[in-house]
C-alpha cells in the first residue's frame, strides 16, 4: 500500500508541475501589464475564455486547422488586448485604483454575459483525446505535458524578447521608472499599446493549452481568474519572477490537495494559503 500511495502521489507531484507551467505563462501576462500599465486587469482570464471560443468555433464549425486556429487565437487575443486598453484602461490610467478594479471587474461580468447572449451556457469542447502515457507505474496526461511544453517555450520567449529587444528593453525600463523614461522621450501611450498586445497574446497562448484540457462555456474563466489573482499577489504584483515560483506552488497545492480531498477542497486550501499569507505578508512573498 505505502508503494502505490507513493507513486499516486508522485503522479499528482507531476501534474502539479504541469499544471504550474500554464499557470506561469498566464501569470507573467497578467503581471507583464500590472508591472508596465500598472493597472490590474481583473478580467484577464476572460480574454483566455475569448481565445478558447475562438479556437473552437474557428476549427470544429469553420474546419480550420488546429495549429491555424491556435495563431488566429492569439492574434485575436492580443487585438482584443490592445482594444480593451484602449476603450477602458487608458481612460481611467489617472484615477483611483480602486476606480480602476471596478472597470475592469466589470469588463469581467460584460464579457462573461456578452459570452452567454452569442453561445449559451452549453459546455463545448473540440472532441480531441489526446492518450496518456505510461512510465512505469506512473500515467501522465499528453494533452498535459504538451501544454507544459508550449508554456516553457512561451515564457522562455518572452524573457529573451525582453532581453534581447529594443522594445523589451524599453518596456522593462518603464515598469522600473516610468517618470525617467517619460523625461526621456519614451512613447509611453506606444509602450503601454505594445504591452497590451504582449499580454493578450499570452493569454491567447494559455487558451491554446487549455482547450485541450477543458471544455469551452462562458464561465471557464471563474475556474482560472481566483487563482491567477492570487499568483500574482502571493508573487508580488509586478514580479514576474515570483509569479512564477507562485505559479509551481499554487499548482503543488491544487494537485495534491486534489489528491488528499477533492478538486474544491483544494481550491478552498489554496484560498486558506493566500489569505493567511496577506496576513503574514500583504505585498506579496517576492514584492518588489
């Protein structure tokens, strides 16, 4: 028995670790704006709700090809980044912060509603079953593993693009002083365009791997949002870094508290954590 409690338990370790690499990717979207527009953007996880409708409409209605339908949805995505900065973020760039959660928070609800008026609350998916393989003992999901994969390569994109890049550069000299760089001539309204789009993208990206996972409905972003929120925070809003670290650690808790309990006991452990942790700790474990 104490065999094959280690090897389930062994199996819900990976899969942690599976999960926490999309986790990550949608995390470093989400604190990519809040670090450069400095702006929460509550309805983040709605745009990855956007992108999943998109790839299933676009390959199980239309018949385009998956990895076609995939780039369409992150370029709608990123498009519909820059679209909500520019119709609800930059007129409230000036206000309360406070003004600026409610705005975004409603964004959240309009998306959601506008989802159910075009597709009803009928759950879809693509009728893709990808196989599990096996080692040893051990079964772990393909559809999983390739999501990990593309995440990686995703967040190992973005750290040389903003690296390696003129624009990456600049983006990551405004999130560090945005008033020396405005002194300096920068574009800020263009900075801010660019991140927008960088950000969707990456949630284009995250709807990319999660269709794969999960069924399509307008409130799929319920099952992310929560927990990207708290991410963020636990990270310390801003860095990206312990973001990720976050990521990896939401994901151990939701896995294996999954595996002791059940899948809503371990999203009430992970609320426990992070509500303790605000207590502990309110700017975050890695603030910057």
């Amino acid at each position: 028995m104490d065999a094959i409690f280690d090897i389930f338990m062994l199996e819900a370790m990976i899969n942690g670790v599976l999960l926490g690499g999309v986790l990550a990717l949608l995390g470093l979207g989400l604190n990519l704006i809040f670090g450069v527009i400095d702006v929460v953007w509550i309805c983040y996880a709605e745009l990855v709700m956007c992108g999943m409708y998109a790839i299933y409409w676009l390959n199980a209605f239309y018949g385009w090809p998956l990895p076609l339908a995939c780039a369409a949805a992150v370029l709608g995505v990123a498009a519909l980044g820059v679209l909500l900065h520019l119709l609800v973020i930059e007129p409230i760039l000036g206000s309360a912060p406070i003004n600026q959660l409610l705005a975004t928070g409603g964004m959240l609800f309009f998306l959601q509603s506008f989802a159910t008026l075009l597709f009803g609350t009928d759950f879809r998916n693509l009728g893709i079953r990808l196989p599990a393989f096996e080692i040893g003992e051990i079964f772990i999901s393909l559809s999983r593993l390739i999501a990990f994969v593309v995440a990686l390569i995703g967040a190992v994109g973005l750290y040389f693009f903003l690296s390696r890049t003129y624009i990456g550069t600049a983006v990551r000299a405004i999130a560090q002083d945005r008033e020396i760089m405005g002194l300096m001539g920068a574009d800020e309204r263009r900075i801010y365009f660019f991140t927008s789009a960088i950000g969707g993208a990456l949630a284009g990206l995250g709807a990319c791997l999660l269709v794969l996972q999960y069924d399509v409905h307008p409130f799929i972003g319920l099952t992310f949002g929560p927990i990207l929120f708290m991410i963020c925070v636990l990270g310390g809003l801003g860095n990206m870094l312990g973001g990720v670290i976050a990521a990896f650690v939401m994901g151990q808790i939701i896995s294996i508290g999954g595996y002791f309990f059940s899948i809503e006991m371990a999203d009430v452990l992970a609320f426990v954590l992070f509500i303790l942790l605000i207590f502990l700790r309110p700017q975050g474990i890695f603030s910057r």
